[in-house]
C-alpha cells in the first residue's frame, strides 16, 4: 500500500467496491484499487504488483466485463491515463485510457478520417483494442498501426498492429489467460484526411442511431457476439425471451441482446441470465450463443 502511495498518491483504495466503475453497475471489492493518470503510473504500478507477486486486472470502462460478486482478488488497476497527440502525417498516438468516443470527436475536429465509427462508443482504447471493438463498419483492427505493450517482465515493446491477430470482437490478448497477457499502454491509430463537415455529421447520425435504437440504463451492451448468420438479438427476441427476468436483471424489451440491470442486479443474475438465455436459444434454435462480454474476478463461489 505504502509503494503504491508513492506511485498514485491517495487514488488507491483497499476494499473498493467495483459496481461503480462498470457499466453493469454489479460486482463486489476489488482487494485494492489503483487509479492511474498516465501510462507511466500504469507501467509503474504493473511493475510493483509483479514485484510484490500480487495479481492485477486493468479495467477501463468496465463496459465490457461482468465482475464477480465476491470481486476481484489483487490489485484492480483502472486506467485513466487520456493523453493523446496527432503527429504531422495524420498518425494519432492515445494513452489506452483515453476514451474512444471522445479520440473520435477530437481527431474529427481536425478533419481526420478514419474513427468516426466510434462516435457514441463506450469504454477505452485500451478496452477498445482487447476486444476489437466495431460498429458501423469501422472496427479496430483496420486503423490500429502500433500498440505499445508492457510484457509480463515489465518489458515495453512496440508491436504491429497485425501482431494483435484480430478477429471479431476479439485479438490475441483477449485470447490468452488472464494471468499471461500484457498491458496495453498506448495505441498508434493511421488516420487520413477527411472533409470535416461531412464526417462530422456522419457521427451525428450514429450518435442519433445509438441513442433511439439502444436502451438506456446500466448494461454492457450486446451480450453475446452475432454469428454470420444471425444476429443473437434476433435469435433471442425468437425464442420470446424479450423482458425475461432473472432477479434484478432483464432482457430488455428494446433490444434483446442487451440485458439491463434494474437497480437491485447482482452479476450472478447476469450470469443466470446468460446461462438460461444460452440454453433457451440451443435448445430451440440449435445456435450455440458466445458471450462477447468476459467474466473477470473471483467466480468461484458462483460459476460452480
Ligand atoms: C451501451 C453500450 C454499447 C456498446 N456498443 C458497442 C459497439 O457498438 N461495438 C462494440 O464493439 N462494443 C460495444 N460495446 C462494448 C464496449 O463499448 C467495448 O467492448 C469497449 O471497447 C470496452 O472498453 P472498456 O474500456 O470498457 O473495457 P473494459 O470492460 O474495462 O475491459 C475489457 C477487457 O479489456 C481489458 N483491458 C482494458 N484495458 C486494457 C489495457 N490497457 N491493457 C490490457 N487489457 C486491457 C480488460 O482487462 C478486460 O479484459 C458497448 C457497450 C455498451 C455498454
């Protein structure tokens, strides 16, 4: 605690409930909590939690994940570090806790193609790149040229973007053990030049569609990925599961690959949920539904 201090001063917390810093708003304590502002107290934090063998998860946004009841054993590491800079040839380097949507907005404001795709879009960079994040079709994989990795051995490499091996909603990393995959510091975005009016009024329409088509309140967005036939909103809106509800969780009626959290949700609804909403679909369907969103944090007591 007292090194951790040294590096993030008072934004480390013990026993830090984690429902506020995700979208699901459910999930118990994290051990510790270190918030970070730059990369450097990120890569400097990572570095102390390997020297005192304390296990870490980095969190952004928390958009993407469902944290356990129980929480998060270890060092929960949320990152804050937002700095961004265009160079002269349009390449735009971002601190993964910069906010995407907000990367957006800023290189469209100086005629920059190539993100406005995410206009709207929750989380981080560095969320953003762990799970190839797209809409509209755009998606990471085609305008990340670098990402800048902190390795296991507290170790900074530079790496192609191609060394990520997307593929939807999901890269190497998101493929490798928890406890194995590196930390994403920053990320190199090529960009081109755009006519800025137009591009601009392009977000607008996607923030516009975001907002009639997407349910409000906490959720985590789409829950399991679309297959290439079906989209899982359609094949769970078919077995009739619209506004079923498990404890304080439903499917919303808006969008039926959103679950949303009514105010009481605990993340063991959410999981109930998924499980009844897997088995529903497979039996009737013969689709076998994968969860886009990952369960982080000490499930023990509740998966088993
Ligand atoms: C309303 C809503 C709408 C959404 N719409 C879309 C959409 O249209 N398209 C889409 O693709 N997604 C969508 N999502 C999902 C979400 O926006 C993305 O998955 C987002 O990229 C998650 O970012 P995050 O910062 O919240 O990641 P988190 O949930 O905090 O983390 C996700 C994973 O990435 C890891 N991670 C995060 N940062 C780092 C880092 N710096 N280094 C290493 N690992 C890291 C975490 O450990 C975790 O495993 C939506 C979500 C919501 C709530």
């Amino acid at each position: 605690m007292g090194r951790l201090a040294e590096v993030v001063g008072e934004r480390v917390r013990r026993d830090e409930p984690l429902a506020p810093y995700t979208s699901m708003r459910v999930g118990g304590p994290a051990d510790l909590l270190a918030v970070c502002r730059t990369a450097e107290e990120v890569a400097e934090t990572v570095r102390l939690a390997g020297d005192y063998g304390v296990p870490y998860l980095v969190l952004g946004s928390g958009c993407n994940v469902l944290v356990a009841d129980a929480g998060v054993r270890g060092l929960v590491i949320l990152n804050q570090a937002d700095r961004a800079w265009v160079e002269p040839d349009g390449e735009v380097r971002a601190e993964t806790g910069k906010l995407m949507a907000g990367l957006a907005r800023e290189t469209v404001a100086q005629g920059l193609a190539g993100l406005e795709w995410a206009a709207g879009l929750p989380g981080t960079v560095g969320g953003a790149v762990v799970g190839n994040a797209g809409a509209f079709g755009g998606d990471v994989g085609s305008v990340l040229r670098t990402v800048t990795l902190l390795e296991r051995d507290g170790v900074v490499v530079e790496r192609p973007g191609t060394w990520m091996e997307f593929v939807y909603r999901s890269s190497r990393i998101k493929r490798q053990p928890p406890s194995e995959r590196p930390v994403l510091l920053a990320a190199t975005f090529q960009l081109r030049p755009g006519d800025r009016e137009a591009l601009e009024a392009r977000m607008a329409e996607i923030v516009h569609w975001r907002r009639t088509r997407h349910p409000s309140g906490a959720t985590m967005g789409s829950t399991f990925k679309n297959s290439p036939d079906a989209h899982a909103g359609r094949l769970i809106e078919g077995v009739g599961l619209k506004g079923y509800r498990i404890g304080g969780v439903k499917v919303s009626e808006k969008h039926a690959n959103f679950f949303i959290n009514t105010g009481d949700g605990t993340a063991a609804d959410v999981l109930a949920l998924i499980r009844h909403v897997q088995a529903e679909v497979e039996l009737r369907l013969g689709v076998r539904l994968e969860p886009e969103i990952e369960l982080v944090g000490d499930w023990a007591m509740e998966a088993g």
